[in-house]
C-alpha cells in the first residue's frame, strides 16, 4: 500500500533528487530555509537526506580534530623554542651569585674567615661548611650567568681551601645565578673531567663573561658514555 507523501517532504525530495551535483551544505541550508522537518522524516520518505547530513557531521567532526591537532602541535613546537632560548641574565646587582659547597676538613676553625674570603667581590651570599669526610669532592659547578671576575676568584679560593677541581658540571644542570664548589649533587654522567691545563685557562683575567663561559661550555660537554661496572654504556645525561 502506498503511503502518501507530506507535500513538504515531496519538496526535500525533489529539492535533492534534481540537485544531486551540488554540495550537501547547499541542500541543508536550502532545506533549513524552507522550514522543513527534521533529517529524521526525510530518512522516513526515502530521500536519503539524513544519511548526507550525518556524513557532513562526520566530516565537520574529522575536520574539529585535524584543527585542534594541527594547533595542539604548533604550540609544542612554540614552547619547545621558548623553553631552548636561554632567558638574559639578570644582572648580580640584583639578584646575587649564590656560593655553595664544602671546604675541606682541615680548615674547619679558620672557616669565618675563609667565608668572607669567597665573598670578598661583593655580590654573593655563601653557604660554606667544612666536608665532614675529611678531602672534598674535586667538582664545581659555574651558572651561566655568574660574572667572569666572580667565577674565577671563587675558583682560586676553590683550589686553596679544597681538594682542587678536577670535574666541571655542564651549565644545564645548574642555577644561573649559582657556584658549588667541592659538591657532591652532581653524578659523574652530568660532569666532566678537566686537566690543570684547562682550569689554567678559565682562569686567565683578561676572558670576558662571554668568552668565559664559552670556555667553561666547551670544557664541560660530558662523554658520550660512562664507565660502570666494566661496561661503557650510553651516557642518558648527555646533553646536545
């Protein structure tokens, strides 16, 4: 038995049935403005309707997701940049060199005076105790924003009242505003080791800030691998 036909859903269909060349959202919004039911009676009549919008649906929501996922991958790659730019060094007027570490043992009662020693280029503030095992660590550690003149005095202090430095800590594992000396934080991956020949050189007065730590940088890029157990495996601290 034939069913009849709405006269609206005669004109979806026609509207469709003539038009089947032109868009899906030219038929939607054509259909919209005549004020037609739902896409529901229109799958009811068999014009075939709510199966084009319900891929227009599909394809609008693949769309949202290309969209947010092309936007979601611009900002990573913004905040990759933003994190690899080192920011510019605030100046130690204002915000001073932080001096920490262990002198050793054996200089335990001539400690005051030797605090005020380190600090004797203004612009720092200290947090030196004796080592308690006796010999320090032979490790320092220089920020990237401590001054020339400041790291190379604590360094000639460094080699008077400690075992001596014969490891650097690279910069990334370190505040900017930051000097360690005879520490012990560090792991041997995050260090390297350095000849008297080479703390000779950063100790040259006439290195600027700039050339300075570039030196410093250059002696301090770790080894690819590290020695454990009697095996060498890949250094993971590795920076690059």
């Amino acid at each position: 038995m034939r069913r009849d036909i709405p006269g609206k859903e005669k004109r979806r269909i026609k509207s469709v049935r003539k038009a089947p060349h032109l868009p899906i959202v030219y038929h939607i919004r054509r259909q919209t403005r005549l004020g037609l039911e739902s896409p529901g009676a229109a799958r009811n009549a068999g014009s075939g309707y709510g199966a084009m919008k319900g891929s227009l649906v599909t394809y609008q929501s693949g769309l949202k997701r290309v969209v947010m996922a092309v936007g979601l991958m611009c900002w990573m790659a913004g905040t990759a940049q933003a994190a690899d730019a080192p920011k510019p060094c605030e100046a130690v007027e204002t915000k001073g060199v932080k001096v920490e570490g262990y002198i050793s043992k054996k200089f335990r009662k001539q400690k005051r005076s030797i605090i005020k020693e380190f600090g004797e280029m203004g612009h720092t503030r200290t947090a030196i105790r004796p080592y308690p095992m006796g010999e320090t660590a032979k490790v320092i550690g220089i920020g990237r924003c401590v001054p020339a003149y400041i790291a190379q005095h604590v360094m000639a202090k460094a080699l008077k009242y400690t075992s001596g430095i014969e490891s650097l800590v690279n910069q990334t594992f370190l505040h900017t505003h930051w000097f360690g000396i005879g520490t012990t934080t560090f792991d041997e991956p995050s260090q390297q080791l350095v000849t008297p020949e080479q703390v000779k050189q950063l100790m040259d007065p006439a290195l600027g800030d700039e050339e300075f730590h570039k030196l410093y940088r250059e002696f301090s890029i770790q080894d690819d691998t590290v020695p454990y157990f009697g095996s060498t495996p890949k250094n993971v601290k590795k920076v690059k």
